[in-house]
C-alpha cells in the first residue's frame, strides 16, 4: 500500500511583488511570458497539467510518451518540445517490472536521448518532504504524478478535502520549481463539450490547474483517441486524434481531424411510419430499433415519437402490432 501525500506544514503565503511598480517597471521586468515546455501551451513553465479519460483509454501511456518527448528533447505526437528537461515519474499503478516493460520499446525510436534525463521513483514517499526529496535529487524540472489518487486518502467528492489537497499540489510545484503533470480520473457521465469540468472535483481543480487534456475514445471499433484541450492561458486548441502504433507505444498524430459531432433532428410522424412501411407491421421493440437506426437518435427519442403518431392516428396499435392505418 503506497504512503499518501500528505502536508502537515501550515500554508505557505505566495511569494509576490512587494510595493507599487508602474507600467514600464511590470514591463521592464516581465518583457515576455516564459516560454511553455510541451507547446503549444500544453505545459507551462511551473504549470500544472490535469489529464484525464475513461479507464483504459490510454492516458498513462500517453503521459509516458510526453516524459519521453520532454526527457530526450524530441517533438511527438503534434506536440512541441523546445528542449529537453530531467522528468521525474512518480507511478505508483504498474509494478516495476511492468513499468519497465512499458517503456523499453518507447525508448527504441528515440534511442538513448532521454537516459540521462529521465528518473523513476519506485515507491510513493511518505509526506511531501520526501516527494520534494525525491525531486531534488533528481533535479527534476517536471514530475509526473499517476494517478493522483494513488497520492492522497481524501475525498474525491468532498469539495472541501480537494481544495486542501490542491493546495498540497501549489506548495509541491512552488517549493520545487517544477512542473505537474497530473493523471487524474474523470467522473463516469461526461459531455461532448466537457473538458475541465469532466474531471473529478473540478470545481478545486480550476483554481490549480494551467491545463487540462482529456482523453476520449470516439468509437470502440475505431483505434483512435480524441484529445480535446482547455488552457488557461494559452488560445483555444482545436481536438486532434491520436492512433497508438502497438510496436513501439508511442501515439501518432492521425491525419485526419475529429468529425464535428453529429446534430440529431426531431423523428417526425412520416419517419416512424416510414419505418413501418417495409415490414407492414411490427411490435413496439422492433419499431422502435428500426426508427433508432434509420434517423440515429436515441432511445427515449424513438419511443416518444410513437407514442406521438399513435395519439395523431398516423400509426395504429393492434394486438401488440403496429401498423399502417388502413
């Protein structure tokens, strides 16, 4: 059972400027804003990235391939890194060996770039003295926490207990100096347009977060995933699919982009009786699958719309059959 991340240490206060600078001495000193370490604006220098997707949907082999990308320096997947920096991850899921096995045939293309610049910790330290130990020692400037779950006992569905432990993620970033990227799950029903709030406990996390990547499968029989993006400081990124090559687990960027969602219309009378027309009649079940798989709307969607054309007359309910009027 892995130790949890936990702060006994009183809160510390934000360092910020003291006294009154004008417009020229705020420019003087702060000509350019610090340029993102996976661009563009994924990762910001001493950001905190949130990602997140339904289970098994890929989100730790895709963390491990941007620890990679940033370790040896090297752009993947559409992202951009402009230099390399030392990675420490901190995964606390896959025993050792598996772990191992994971990133042995991820290192292959980009041979040995990353060996010097990348570090593991094996176990989850106890309390965050040990976790800014384990940074320190490795000079990390960017750690990987997956999954935060595996970090904290509080929870996840106590405002109050995310709002501390967010607190503990601010206080791990600003006494280390490094970047987060953070695995953290999703709550079970999320919407097309959900991004940050699709996470668990979002409403803590907004306050932390620079970013947030959420995974999602557009299709079980399509090997794709969806990466839809929210910044808070970079401009609106468009989703993009990813495909995993098997051999060397990395994610590549498809060629194509996301189709837009489909936009459902209304199921009219003429399209329920249009479903009737073939078979002459049918019971309810079966009228109500060939309207969901003719106007591709829902369930709930198709069974109003019979009872609509019954009440209307356009359709006729007999011993359990409906049919045409005749």
């Amino acid at each position: 059972m892995p130790e949890k991340l936990q702060d006994n240490h009183q809160p510390a206060t934000a360092k910020r400027p003291s006294g009154v600078l004008s417009l020229a001495q705020l420019l003087e000193h702060n000509p350019t804003p610090t340029p993102a370490l996976i661009e563009p604006g994924l990762l910001p220098s001493s950001g905190i990235l949130f990602v997140g997707g339904e289970p098994k949907v890929g989100k730790s082999i895709l963390v491990a391939n941007l620890a990679l990308a940033l370790a040896s320096g090297s752009s993947r997947a559409g992202f951009h890194v402009p230099r390399a920096q030392r990675v420490l991850i901190c995964q606390f899921e896959l025993p050792t060996s598996q772990f191992a096995q994971r990133l042995a045939p991820m290192r292959q293309p980009i041979g040995s770039a990353a060996d010097s610049n990348l570090f593991i910790l094996l176990s989850a330290p106890r309390g965050l003295d040990h976790f800014l130990r384990a940074i320190r020692t490795a000079k990390a400037d960017v750690v990987v926490l997956d999954p935060l779950y595996s970090t904290h006992d509080q929870d996840e569905n106590d405002t109050r207990a995310m709002a501390a432990l967010c607190q503990t993620l601010l206080r791990l970033r600003d006494a280390s100096g490094a970047a987060l990227i953070v695995i953290h799950h999703v709550r079970k029903s999320v919407g097309r347009h959900e991004i940050g709030s699709a996470f668990r406990g979002s409403s803590a996390l907004h306050a932390v977060g620079d970013s947030y990547l959420l995974l999602v499968r557009p299709s079980p029989q399509v090997p794709t995933v969806e990466l839809r993006f929210q910044f808070r400081y970079a401009p609106a990124s468009q989703p993009r699919l990813l495909a995993l090559d098997a051999r060397t687990l990395w994610f590549e960027e498809c060629a194509s982009t996301p189709a837009p969602p489909h936009s459902r219309r209304k199921v009219e009378t003429a399209d329920v009786q249009r479903a009737l027309t073939a078979s002459g009649s049918a019971r309810f079940s079966q009228l109500r699958e060939k309207i969901m798989n003719q106007s591709e709307c829902s369930r709930r969607t198709a069974q109003l719309a019979i009872q609509r054309a019954c009440q209307e007359g356009s359709i006729v309910q007999d011993n359990g059959q409906y049919r045409l009027p005749l």
